[in-house]
C-alpha cells in the first residue's frame, strides 16, 4: 500500500502483481467465473484464475486480432487475422468450431444473449424442445482418421463432451455472435455456430439529408472498432472511422459530405428481427447446426472409408501386378485372368503363374493379403454402422422437422425459410440413406467375393506344393469365374466412395429403371436417376441442396438488417491505407432503462439505454482538450426524432492537466472504469499511474440537438458545460507503474487487471467490500 494512501480509505485493493512473459495486447474476464484470457503479443491464449494459477495456454497458429468470451462463460471465440473464427472450450483449450465466415482479419467481436428467457406471442415463457433425443441414441462422432491429430478437421477431439454441449443449444438462452472484419463486413451468428446474416457497412444507407435530393447517407473507406448488440437483440451500435458520403440510389453515384468528413461515426442498425423472430430462429438454427455436424460427420466418414479401403487395395494390387510382369517375360500374350481361369478349368498351370503362386506370393503372402481386406472391410462396416449410417439416419428426421416448419409459412417464410428447398433437401438426404444400403451390400459382396478368391488360391498353392489341402476352407469356382471378370481390374467399392474428375455412372439394365419410374406413381419423390450415382456424389448433391435452403435464411435476414442512424462523433486526419488506424479507447454497453421499466419484458420496446464513451483527440478540436465524451440514448433517438424530440445527451469530462486517458471501460450500474497514465519527464517513475471510477448516470448531461444534415460534429456544443474531474473527489487508485491497454473489468466479479509497460499484471477489487468477490471456482 502507499503511505499517502493509508490514513484514507482505499476503494480499490491490489489482489496482487504480477510478472508476465511477454506484453498483452487483448485481455476478457470470464462474464461468469473467475477467469481472465489474455493474448499475448505472440499470439498465445492464456487462461488464468483470479489466484494467478494458469489453466491453459495455446496457440492457434496465426496472428490472433479478437477475442469475446459466450455470455455463460463455457465457450471463447477467438478471431484471426486470416478471416477465421475459432471457439475454444473454457475447460481445456480444445478446438470445438472452426468457422471462416470472413475473408480478412476479425478485428472485433460480441457475443450477445437475450435478456429474458424465450417466450411466446402471449407473453408465457416457453422452451424449445429438440425431439430428436427421444427417437435416436447421442449423435455419432466425428470417425478418428488414421494420422490424424485431434482438432486438424475442425472439430474437437471425440472425447470431449463440451462439443455435444456447443450443438445441443436447446437448453440455452438464445445468444448471437457479431463479428466484423477490416473490410467492413460483420457477421451474425446464432450461438456462434450458425451464420445467419452479413452486413456491409460500406453498402448501408440512411435517407437523412436536409436538401430534398434522392441521395442517402453512408459510410466508405470506413474501419470498425468495436460492435455492441443490445441486450434486447434489437440494435447493434457499431464505431467506425471513414468517410461520410452521400450515395445515389444506384449505390453509384457517390459525393463528399462536408470540407472535413473524415471521422469517427456511430452507426445504429436495427436488427429486431433477431428478438422477433428469435423462437423460429432458434429452432432453424438448433435443426441446421445440428445437420451440418452430422454432414461433417458423413464427410469424414467417407474420407476415412476411402483412405483404408484405397491402402487395402493398394497391397493387393502391388503385389498381383507381379503377375502380368512374369507372364511378358515368359512372352506368353494373355491376362492374368486368362491364366488364373486356365487354372481354374483343370488345364496346365503355365510357368508364370506357378513361379507366382509358389515363389513370389506364397501361402503366407495370400493369407496376409487376405487379412488385410478383410480387416478393411469390416473396419468400414464398423464405421457405416457407428458413424455414417445413424448421422445420415438423423440428418433425415432433422430435415423432416424442418420441413414441417417450413409449411408453417405465416412463421417460418419471414425468416427465410423456403418450403421447396427444404423438399428437395428432405429428398436427398432420403437419397443417401438409400446409397448407405446399397454400399453395405456392394461392400458385403466385395468382401465375399475377394475371400473366395484367396480361398481358392490357397487350395491352387497347396495342390501345387503337393501339400495336403483338407482343412483349408472350401470354395465357390462360379464366385471365383465372377471375380476375375468383374472385380480384379475393378474397384466398386472405391468407386462408390471417391469423387472423381469424371462422371462416374453405375451401370444399370432397362428393367431395373423402369421399375424406378413406376415408383415415381407412388409418391414420395421425384428422383429417377439416384441409383446411378454413387455414395459420394450422392452425398455432394445432399451438401448442395442444404446450401441452398439454408442460404435463403441467411440472405432474408441479412436484407432485414438496416441502418436507422448515422451519429458523426468527431474529425480525424486523413491517414493512408497501408498505415495503422489511430487506437481509440472506446467502450460501448447497454443498461437498463429505469423510464421504460413498465415495458413487458416479452416486447421488443428498447427497454435498454446504451452509453457511448471515447476520448476525443485532442487534434481534433482546438477548444476541447485532453477529454473523454460520454453519449447516451443514441439507439432510440431516431424513433424519438420522429416523434418530434431528441432522446441524444452527452457530457464531456476533463482529465486533469497531468494525466492522459489510455483506456476506459463501462461497467456495471452504470458506471465507467478510467485508466490513466500520469504525465512525467521520466518514464517508468513512481505513482504515475492512475484507476479512477465514475457513476455515469449522475453526470451533467446536455441534450444534442439532431438536424436532418450529419455534416456537422456535434461536441463543440459541449465545450461550454464541460465536467472538470479531480483524481482527489473521485474513486480512484494511484498504479506505481506505467500503465498501458488494455484495461480488462468484470462487471459481473467486481475486478479489474491493469498491465503495466513493464509487463506485469495488476488485478484490483473495484468494491470496497471485498465479499463483491466470490472465491476461485
């Protein structure tokens, strides 16, 4: 403790301090337990307890550029510089999802649940019930690839149960996940695991102009800094930097706003469609998640059933080839099949085949070779059985409780939901069922066919050998006439599992298909050709037929996603592309709203009130120096400029001459979390540090006036009513280091962790009742 502190009370106690390895450029407390991620400027995730005990650390191989934690704190997205997003179980680390809903680096995320349990159109509180558990066993796993380590496909390890926690969203508050990129995009997805919506920030318009012209309002070359849904799932406050633009209808025409349009902006979309629509959404989002694991499974079940089959294969046929080499030597002008059915017929065993039989394959090299398909073929019925046949089986009954949604067409059609889609994508997967069959019975014949053969070549060698043959099994000389005319130079298994260049088509005879057409009478489908294609191809067009009806859904939302409001914050110099963007200390969260708390919480009313903060360079304006705004009500205040008033207030508050804002952060009861670094002639000295805490909602707020033209900055409307604060009136907690970002608080635990430059750690209670803080779970 300081001793100028000590004859005073404290409002916040140092836990401890700690020494890091390496600087940290992102940190998040868990919003549940006691746990603070961090990222490192290497690129390593930490995990760590309140006591400083690390649970975790890994590396995902990339440049990480985000990172949120899901709002009950059992999962973490973490976001790439490569466009990819990645969640990572609380417990251990693993790889559950991998996702690459982005093209360029996900510089923010925000990971959002609903507020109040779902409910139906009367208000009741309702949950969504997933049948499938009542007819099928726990859905199969993704099969083990041989060489493959865990994680490498995308999916996590089979042994984890979290993964089956992460799919079954029935029992979870519906939540979504935003992510945005550097190009502008952000991305919606229901529980971080099914894409539903895309907007572009660079494509959204609002008509607000005050001339009369048919042009809109936007945003070009804009940078995000940070997404913000409400609580309600009915806005998303996004900050940005860019240029206002005013744009055509054609999306073509595009002029300048202003001398000085570059800027910090606040954009407000409305996406209530998520709060309206979110029971339909979340069963859709439940049934499709659900599909696309158990695609995921079938896909790799192929793989995995192709890859064995194909190296069994390959020891058969490396060492028959021997054969046809010995039988151009001798010089003789037949095949190995001529030879072998010479054989088979009682005639003369040519030299060849002897020298092959006898000396080059022998009873050991049958026998192994034997074993060898053998154990294949019952390694892909295993995996049929445990994995592709019970995924493939469920993906039918999801799909069918899909398509029952989508006949409710005055619920399900408004979210995208499209009834032929959804039929054609019923009848594939119905489809591939029927392939499943038909592969167990080629393959059960396959493996037959291939042990009647080494039956009989083990009864060719001992004959040979002049050895006694009795207790050798017996075989089948029709199975074997069969086998060298259909299966010795061919592969039907593997051409029923490999996707090939060219159209490969089973050949089948004219009764057989106009017995197929008869079935079309009947009902039930409209396929007439399934029994041409293979397994694999089979499985493509069920892929693509779940692309298109699952896209429709994403397009439909994505179009219900608009800009209500464009809030111009303040000016910023022009920089070039290739350069960094200026770090802004931002922070944006919502709090109820105590004048609408008669709202029914089942409505979507904006119940909520956000709060905006940012320090305002100070090159921005010449007469506001060295402050940080404070701006509240700007997600409503469209609807309020309708109505004919502003619901838009601000306050800006002075740092004291000494100090310099480094980061801030708002948090819980409406109050705001400052960081500040003491200005000093040299570095690293003591006390030049600086944790100060502020009620937010007791500020002197001043109403903004709001006109029709946003080429105006609105804060030097402030500068007359300026909020002058004291580090000695306040709550606050001289750092004896120089403190750097991020500042990591938890609105939830009461603490806050403060880095220091010379990498350590600083975690503080920000209550001065220390029980605000549970113990380490």
């Amino acid at each position: 403790m300081e001793t100028d502190e000590s004859s005073r009370v404290i409002p916040f106690q140092l836990q401890f301090d700690k020494p890091l390895a390496s600087q940290i450029k992102i940190a998040e407390w868990n919003p549940e337990k006691d746990l603070l991620a961090m990222v490192t400027d290497d690129s390593k995730i930490l995990l760590h307890r309140f006591n400083w005990q690390r649970l975790w650390t890994i590396t995902p191989g990339r440049c990480i550029t985000s990172l949120c934690w899901r709002p009950d704190g059992k999962a973490i997205a973490v976001g790439l510089d490569d466009g990819t997003l990645s969640l990572h179980d609380v417990e251990n680390g693993k790889l559950l999802r991998s996702l690459k809903s982005h093209c360029a680096a996900i510089i923010c995320l925000n990971w959002e649940e609903e507020s109040q349990l779902i409910t139906d159109d009367f208000g009741h509180t309702s949950k969504y019930e997933d049948r499938t558990s009542r007819f099928f066993p726990p859905a199969p796993r993704v099969p083990r690839m041989p060489g493959l380590v865990s994680g490498d496909n995308g999916f996590m390890d089979d042994s984890e149960d979290s993964f089956q926690e992460l799919s079954n969203s029935s029992h979870q508050r519906f939540n979504i996940l935003c992510s945005a990129d550097k190009d502008g995009n952000i991305c919606f997805s229901i529980f971080g695991i099914f894409p539903i919506g895309k907007v572009n920030i660079h494509n959204l318009t609002f008509p607000t102009f005050c001339d009369g012209s048919e042009m809109s309002n936007g945003v070009s070359n804009a940078l995000i800094h940070k997404v913000a849904l409400s609580k309600d799932l009915c806005r998303l406050i996004v900050t940005c930097s860019g240029d206002l633009v005013k744009v055509g209808d054609d999306l073509g025409e595009i002029q300048m706003v202003g001398n000085n349009e570059h800027g910090l902006h606040c954009l407000a979309l409305n996406t209530a469609i998520f709060w309206n629509r979110k029971n339909e959404l979340h069963q859709v989002a439940q049934q499709a998640s659900n599909i696309e694991d158990l695609t995921e499974v079938v896909r790799t079940s192929l793989s995995v059933m192709c890859r064995q089959w194909s190296d069994a294969m390959n020891t058969f046929q490396e060492k028959f080839r021997s054969l046809s080499t010995l039988i151009i030597n001798h010089g003789l002008d037949s095949s190995p099949q001529e030879e072998f059915l010479s054989l088979l017929g009682g005639a003369r065993t040519s030299p060849p085949v002897h020298q092959f039989l006898v000396n080059t394959l022998g009873e050991v090299g049958v026998k192994r070779i034997s074993k060898v398909l053998s154990g294949a073929g019952k390694e892909l019925q295993r995996i049929v059985l445990d994995h592709l046949q019970p995924a493939v089986e469920v993906i039918g009954f999801r799909i069918g409780e899909l398509r029952g949604l989508s006949r409710w067409r005055a619920r399900y059609h408004g979210i995208g939901l499209d009834e032929s889609l959804i039929n054609n994508a019923t009848e594939k997967a119905g489809m591939l069922l029927v392939q499943v069959e038909r592969f167990m019975r080629v393959l059960s014949s396959v493996v037959q066919q291939y042990s009647n053969f080494f039956n009989w070549l083990l009864k060719c060698i001992k004959l040979l050998m002049s050895e006694p043959s009795d207790q050798l099994l017996p075989y089948n000389s029709e199975l074997v006439i069969v086998f060298l005319k259909f299966l010795y130079e061919q592969d039907p298994v593997k051409q029923l599992l490999e996707v090939s260049e060219t159209e490969y088509e089973v050949e089948l005879d004219l009764e057989t298909m106009q017995r197929v057409r008869e079935l079309v009478q009947f009902g039930g489908f409209a396929d007439t050709e399934y029994l041409r294609r293979t397994l694999a191809k089979e499985f493509q067009l069920m892929e693509l037929s779940f692309k298109e009806a699952f896209e429709m859904p994403f397009t439909t939302i994505s179009r219900k996603i608009l800009c209500e409001d464009i809030l111009p914050l303040f000016p910023l110099p022009s920089l070039p592309k290739s350069s960094s963007s200026m770090w802004i200390p931002t922070s944006v969260s919502y709090y109820e709203d105590p004048s609408r708390a008669s709202v029914p919480p089942y409505s979507c009313q904006n119940q909520f009130i956000d709060y905006i903060s940012f320090q305002v360079p100070d090159e921005c304006f010449s007469d506001i120096v060295n402050c940080i705004c404070i701006v509240r009500g700007f997600m409503h205040d469209s609807d309020c400029l309708k109505k004919g008033y502003s619901s838009l207030e601000a306050v800006l508050l002075c740092v004291p001459v000494d100090y310099q804002c480094v980061d801030l952060s708002l948090y819980k009861d409406s109050q705001i979390v400052l960081l500040l670094n003491k200005a000093t002639n040299t570095s690293e000295s003591a006390g030049d540090g600086c944790m100060m805490i502020l009620q937010v909602s007791d500020l002197p707020y001043v109403s903004m006036s709001r006109s029709a033209c946003i080429d105006v900055w609105r804060l030097p409307e402030l500068k007359d009513s300026v909020a002058y604060l004291n580090i000695g009136d306040e709550k606050s907690r001289t750092i004896r280091h120089s403190v750097i970002a991020p500042l990591a608080v938890s609105a939830s635990r009461g603490v806050a962790c403060v880095f220091a430059a010379t990498k350590r750690a600083l975690v503080y209670i920000l209550e001065e009742d220390e029980d605000e803080v549970s113990d380490v779970e």
